[in-house]
C-alpha cells in the first residue's frame, strides 16, 4: 500500500469509528425513547408529574433520533456555493472503500447491498426531517400532514441492518489491510446503557409515590406558580 493509500485509510478508520459512535448514540436514544415515551406505566407517572416537560423531552428525543438517521445515510459530499464538502456517513464509508480497492469484489458487493437497504429503511424518515424536522413545509405545516408510513417508522430495523453494514465494513478494512480477519468490533446495540433507562424509570416512581409533598415543597419554594395548568394539558402520548 502506497504512503497515499496509508494517509487516507487512516483517514477511512477515523470516519468508521465517529459514525459507529453515531450509531451507538443512536441505539441509546432509542431505547431510552422505547422504555420512557412507549412505557405505559412511564408515560402514567410522566402525566401526573410534568406532562408538558415530559412532552418537550419527547418531541426533543424523536427529532434526534430521526436527524441521527439523515445524517447517518446522507450523500457521500454535499455542495455549498463556496466548495465542495464530505460528510461523514455511510455513503462516505462506502465510496472511501471502493476507491481503495478494500476488500474482494464479493465484499464490496454485499456492502453496498448492505448500504443501500439501509439507505431505503431510512427514506420516510429522511422526508420527514427534510419537511418537518429540519424545515418547515408551508403545505405540510398548515394542513397538519402526517407523513407516517403504512408500517410506521422502522428504527429498530435501520439499528439492526446498521449493524450488518458495518459488520461489512470491518470486513473489508481488515482485508484491505492485510491482517486476520478479526470478529466483529463495531456494536451498535450495548447492554451498558439500559440502565439510564431504568434509572429515569426508579426517579419517576418516586416522584409518583411522594408528589404530594414534593408539590407542597414547590409551592413554599415559589417554584410550581401554574402547577395544576402545566398538570391538566399537554400529556405525553404513546
């Protein structure tokens, strides 16, 4: 491999490793969204506590979870009217393996199948960021458009089929660089951060079971002026 070849896979590694931490972020966001927003027994005690609170939390949770998926599966450059420039995404990745021969043709071959699956997962949610999330759509805004899929919005697929790509991705940067291939290095889903979620789930049963007191508490303090207006409107949904 030529000094050139050496410069940009080292420049390859660094791109892999910040998208698989995207990934990873990813993952964690939704889990935390799975078990606190799609929890019936969270979203009971999220309502008798700060439902408004909890309901900007929520908004705030969905729309990095869909922004994490356009930037994860966007165009490999985009162009401002100064220059030309990369992005870090899986289109990235995968023109960077091609244009160093990484890999056998076969490899190469099963990611880009691998990447362009992906890439079809994340569509309806890419529109929606384009038209709700990142923009605001005059038609769609006004008319209150709902641009969710028959079969909703498939996160937990895009994580899985995510895994496969750079499961991929590994295997022909390890070919490419002439080592043993290694067993798989690049986790979208870990176990260490289901416990966040599991404390946030402890917190709210506590607020539940001592609200009482800590809404007197509140009051005393000045801090809950509009308390039972913020605890009759705005509930989280499911």
């Amino acid at each position: 491999m030529t000094d050139e070849n050496e410069f940009n896979y080292e420049i390859l590694v660094d791109r892999v490793d910040y998208l698989a931490g995207e990934l990873q972020g990813l993952a964690e966001d939704v889990h935390l969204y799975h078990e606190i927003f799609e929890n019936a027994e969270a979203v009971e005690m999220l309502n008798k506590t700060a439902p408004r609170l909890f309901l900007r939390f929520q908004r705030a949770t969905k729309d990095a979870v869909f922004s994490a998926v356009s930037r994860i599966t966007d165009s490999a450059e985009f162009v401002t009217r100064e220059e030309q420039r990369k992005n870090i995404s899986v289109r990235r990745i995968q023109q960077d393996i091609r244009e160093l021969r990484l890999g056998s043709c076969r490899d190469r071959t099963r990611l880009n199948k691998a990447v362009d699956k992906l890439c079809e997962i994340a569509k309806p949610i890419r529109n929606l960021r384009n038209r709700q999330i990142g923009h605001l759509d005059d038609e769609d805004t006004r008319l209150g458009t709902l641009l969710v899929p028959k079969d909703g919005y498939q996160i937990d697929e895009f994580l899985k089929q995510s895994q496969k790509v750079l499961d991929y991705v590994e295997v022909c940067m390890s070919k490419g660089r002439g080592d043993v291939e290694t067993s798989r290095s690049y986790l979208v889903q870990r176990d260490d951060y289901q416990k966040h979620a599991s404390a946030f789930v402890f917190f709210l049963n506590y607020l539940d079971k001592n609200w009482n007191e800590l809404e007197g508490d509140l009051r005393r303090q000045n801090v809950g002026s509009g308390i039972k207006e913020v605890l009759s409107s705005h509930r989280t949904t499911r």
